[in-house]
C-alpha cells in the first residue's frame, strides 16, 4: 500500500479592488489553489530541496531583522 501526501496552498491578489478603471484599485480579483502530489517516500527530499531554495531567498530578511516592518503578507 502507498501513501501520497498533497501539498496545497491558496492564491491570490492581497489588495482591494473597485473596478478596472480605478486608478489605484485595479489589480483583478483573483483566487486559486496549487499544489502538488508527491509519494510519501518523496516527502524528505522535497522538504530539503525546499529547505534549501528557501533560505537564501530570506536570508536579507533574517539578516536585516526586516527594516522596513513590512508583514509577511504583503
């Protein structure tokens, strides 16, 4: 018996919207999920693939202690 683990995330625009012809409210509305599907014998090698790319993305993040305050939704 295999097992298989779905990783799923929602999308979508963090803002408001009005209409498309709003000068500063204009950006679509959009939602989604995505995702993946992997083995469950994949698991370990993907965490640290993703580990590993994750890192140096915010690395200036984590060396700046994130100056400007900006919360990790925007």
């Amino acid at each position: 018996m295999t097992h298989d683990l779905a990783y799923l995330d929602e999308l979508g625009h963090v803002g408001h919207y009005v209409s498309r012809q709003h000068p500063n409210c204009k950006a679509s509305p959009v939602f989604g999920l995505e995702g993946l599907l992997l083995s469950a014998d994949q698991v370990r090698e993907f965490a640290i693939y993703f580990y590993k790319m994750k890192c140096p993305l915010l690395k200036w993040d984590w060396v700046n202690d994130n100056p400007k305050n900006i919360p990790a939704y925007q």
